[in-house]
C-alpha cells in the first residue's frame, strides 16, 4: 500500500521510527456543541486554585496529544485554537485514578469525536515530559535537581492517525493545521511545549503512503 516514499534519505530507517501520514483531504471536519470555558481569572485567584487543587489531589498530570497529517508534502501539527489567539494541543488533565491513555483518549473524543466514548484513538509512545515546579507561569523540559515537589507534569504522547476519520470539534474550538516549520521554536506564537514538538519528532522519518 505504501510507496515507500521517506521523508529521511539514506540509512537504513526502523520500522517503529516511521510514521504514516496521510493528507488532509482525507479528513472531514464538523462542529457541536460549544464546550464551556472557565471564566477569566486573574493571576492571584489562579495561583489561589492551584494550590488548593495542590493540596486536595497532589501532583497535576496533563496529557496532551500530537497528532500529525500531510499537506503541501510537508507534516503539519493539529493545535486547537481559542478565542482567535491561544494555541494548545488536544488533551487536558487525569481525573483521579484515571490512567494516562485513559484521560487522552477521553479528552481526544471530548474535543475531536462526535462520541464522548470513542476508544478508537491509537495512542503511541510517550515522546516527552514537561514540568512546572511551582504555581508560576514557567515550565521546563526537565525536572530542576533542587525541585521535590513540582506542581505539574505534562506528557505528549504520539497519536497516529488512521487513513481517514471525522474531526468534530467544539464551536467555540477551531482546529487547524500548522507546518512544523512554523512551529519550531516559535516560542512567542505557540509556547514552550508546542515550539518543542518538531524537536521530538526528530527522530522519525514520514511516510506517505499511495492512498489511491
């Protein structure tokens, strides 16, 4: 079925470090309803919240996907955009004694699928980790050596895509796609986590296989 066509020339490529990507035209895009958002807060009352939420649960894990497709013969990233300007990968944060893929893909079917209870998603490996040491806006790719207790730890896991699916997203969500090239360290644009995504993506080689 594939061409065989690799996005990395020369070497010998392991299998498992190949992703297929299809083109966006495979996929078909619709809307729901509008999920709700939390109101505005400022800075004081969220440091407030999190503390208690700290103090209540322990450790905040987030998860959040990285799901990728062809256009223009270059990968483009899925981000879920809000309110016009903010920019975040699908995903959200583990519910008590939920497990990782478990939140993933629920928080997937909440904000992509047309079924809140679609366990179709093929989640990957974990492909990095993030860590917020304190209730502050700064998070970094590593765990500092004199932090014990971080406040938040956010995981990207590789979510491969099928040949062809429906995308429904919420009204108040738009998703897009945004080549990697734009997204490489654009810090100002997108954030930390997903200017760092090309960067953990490098170790893959894509794939478009021959769909006609």
């Amino acid at each position: 079925m594939g061409d065989g066509s690799l996005s990395r020339a020369g070497g010998n490529v392991d299998a498992s470090n190949v992703l297929d990507i299809y083109p966006l035209n495979h996929y078909y895009f619709g809307s729901k309803e509008a999920l709700p958002f939390k109101e505005e807060e400022t800075l004081d009352h969220r440091i407030q919240r999190l503390k208690f939420n700290y103090n209540t649960h322990g450790l905040r894990t987030c998860v959040q996907a990285v799901l990728l497709v062809d256009l223009f013969k270059h990968p483009h990233l899925l981000l879920l955009q809000v309110r016009h300007s903010m920019y975040k990968l699908p995903g959200g944060r583990l519910r008590p004694g939920e497990s990782e893929i478990e939140c993933l893909r629920r928080k997937l079917s909440s904000k992509l699928s047309m079924s809140e209870e679609d366990d179709s998603w093929e989640v990957g490996e974990c492909l990095g980790m993030w860590w917020r040491p304190d209730y502050e806006t700064l998070i970094y790719p590593f765990l500092p050596p004199d932090i014990k207790r971080p406040k938040e730890c956010t995981k990207l896991f590789l979510v491969r895509l099928p040949e062809s699916c429906k995308f429904i997203v919420p009204k108040n969500l738009k998703l897009i796609a945004v080549p990697l090239c734009q997204v490489h360290e654009n810090f100002k644009t997108y954030g930390p986590i997903i200017a760092g995504v090309p960067q953990l993506l490098s170790k893959f080689s894509y794939n478009k296989p021959d769909t006609d």
